[in-house]
C-alpha cells in the first residue's frame, strides 16, 4: 500500500491537500506535516494545501483552480466521510487518496489507507513516513513537530481510549528524530490566557448533569456574551471528561439556527453507533453530529442519557 502511494506521489506534478471542516489539531497538523514533507522531498511538485476554515493554533489555506485540482493526486486527510471535506472539488481529483482513523463507512478514496485502530491520522502519516518504502527520504524536525503535535492533539496528551503501544513508538521515533520537548508542545498546545480561563469558568458553570450523563448547551446569546466563536466554545468539551460521575458527556453550540455537537464517553460506553442515527459519526468514545434542530439534539441526548446508565455496557475494570 505504501508503495503504490509513492508511486502516485511520483506520477503527479500536481499533489492538493485536503482536510475536514471545522479543522482540529490531529487534522491541521497532519495537513502541515505531509505538505512540509512533499515539499522538502519533491521540489519539482506543485502541492497545495488546500481548505476553507481555519485551526485557531496554527493555520494554512493555499489557492488552486478547479482545473488544478483536476489534474492532481488528492489526498485527503482525518476525513471520514466526503461529507466532512473542506472544500468538496476534493472529489474532483484524478486520484484520490484517503488517509484516515475514523471507522471506514464511506471508502470514497481510490485509494484508503484507513486504520481505526490508530489514535490519530498524524500517527498514520508518522508509520508512512518512518516506514521502509519511504526510508530514503528527508524527515525535518518541522514535520516531526507537526506530527507529534497532531498526536498530542487528538490522544489529549496520550490519555484517550485508543491510545495504544504504536502511539507511544510512534511518539518515540518523532522525539528521537527531532529531539522534541514534550513539555514546549504541550504548553503550546495546552496553554490559555487569563481572559480565556475566567470564560472557561463561565462555560464549566452550564454543566447540566442528568444522571451519568453531563451536557452543555451555549445558544448564539450566551456565545455572544463570551465573546466566542461556536466551534473554539465547543472544543473545550475536555473540560468535563475529568468529571468521575459521568460515563458520557456532550458539547452542543447554537450554528445558524441549528445545534452543532462534540460527544465523548468512558471506555465501553459506546456512542457512534447512536451519532450516525443522526448523520453523525467518528470513534466509539469520540465522535460528533452537525446541523440538528432542537427536537433532534432533545431526542440525542435522551439516548446519550440511557448510553450512559448501562452498566452491562461498560469493559471489565
């Protein structure tokens, strides 16, 4: 598999990147770290990264024509389905490329390299890049930087439910490569301001607890009064998976007249099978549902609330 896809990356002069809407940290980074790696690794390439909406850490979105992106080997990157793609001309490529963790409902790509096992896509382009195929190739302290960040990300500091031994030898090839400091990622990462602690605050005190499920739900007037965008709100749902009272927890934003939703949960409190019953999808812990009205985000939490009170459910401690 890793060969066939050198072997495209030879045969194109025109590689375009692309990425998920709403792009997160193992999404973002991973886009940087293959465009930086292409980049350094086949200077006769015209590669573009390619996307509409920005990561709030650090961010990137090239221009292409429709034409270009005709004519170029697409690879898209963290995106389950080709519903999430952020810019739909991704399907318009000559050939496409899916490289993904998410479980493989929608094999849009010609090609998939899918791995739902793994943590993270940035732990998938870690196993390409180290891997004997691609082993005459540079690997800058850039793209290692990229990478473990994109891992750090997406196991929220390597303590998700499928972060597993290939996560740590992943990390490990990146520190010895690059000599990381895992303590300047995490603070990049990690680190808030002031103002944005004391909204933390505010957010933490919507918590609605119902049992062994916990929610918070910010309208469009309580994220104005924060003074914040609904997709940085609600990426701070990690801010109630320490709560050991709840089995499942969920983040729900007010876009436009309908709900936006993170969802996560303990392990063995299965999720997405219940998400995709609202066109939703992603892990069996971490997962998300868009554009609901508010009868549907009602009915989804009545289920995510019944989820969380199985006890049968849950793994052997």
């Amino acid at each position: 598999m890793y060969k066939k896809l050198l072997d495209k990356i030879k045969e194109y002069d025109k590689i375009t990147i692309f990425r998920h809407v709403r792009p997160d940290g193992d999404c973002m980074f991973s886009a940087l770290a293959l465009y930086s790696f292409l980049k350094d690794n086949f200077k006769d390439k015209k590669v573009k990264l390619l996307g509409v909406e920005k990561y709030d850490l650090i961010s990137r979105n090239d221009k292409a024509s429709d034409n270009f992106i005709k004519d170029s080997l697409t690879i898209v990157l963290d995106s389950a389905s080709k519903e999430r793609i952020d810019d739909s001309r991704a399907l318009n490529g000559k050939y496409i490329v899916k490289i993904d963790h998410h479980p493989p409902f929608d094999n849009y790509g010609d090609m998939n390299i899918v791995y739902p096992e793994a943590s993270s896509t940035c732990q998938i382009l870690t196993e390409i890049i180290f891997s004997k195929t691609f082993s005459k190739y540079d690997i800058s302290n850039k793209v290692c930087e990229y990478l473990y960040s994109g891992i750090v990300t997406d196991t929220l500091n390597f303590r998700t439910s499928n972060t597993s031994a290939e996560t740590h030898i992943a990390a490990q090839k990146l520190m010895n490569k690059a000599n990381i400091n895992a303590s300047d990622v995490y603070d990049y990462i990690n680190n808030k301001s002031y103002d944005y602690f004391k909204r933390l605050n505010i957010i933490r005190n919507c918590l609605i607890v119902d049992g062994k499920f916990g929610y918070i739900k910010l309208d469009r007037k309580q994220l104005n009064k924060l003074s914040m965008d609904p997709i940085d709100a609600k990426n701070n749902i990690d801010e109630i998976g320490n709560i050991s009272d709840l089995n499942v927890w969920a983040f729900a934003v007010e876009i436009n007249s309908h709900w936006d939703v993170s969802i996560r949960s303990k392990n063995g409190f299965i999720i997405n099978d219940l998400a995709r019953k609202f066109n939703g999808g992603g892990h069996q812990n971490a997962c998300g549902v868009k554009q609901l009205t508010s009868s549907e985000l009602d009915k989804m939490f009545v289920g995510l609330k019944k989820i969380a009170s199985i006890t049968k459910n849950r793994k052997c401690q």
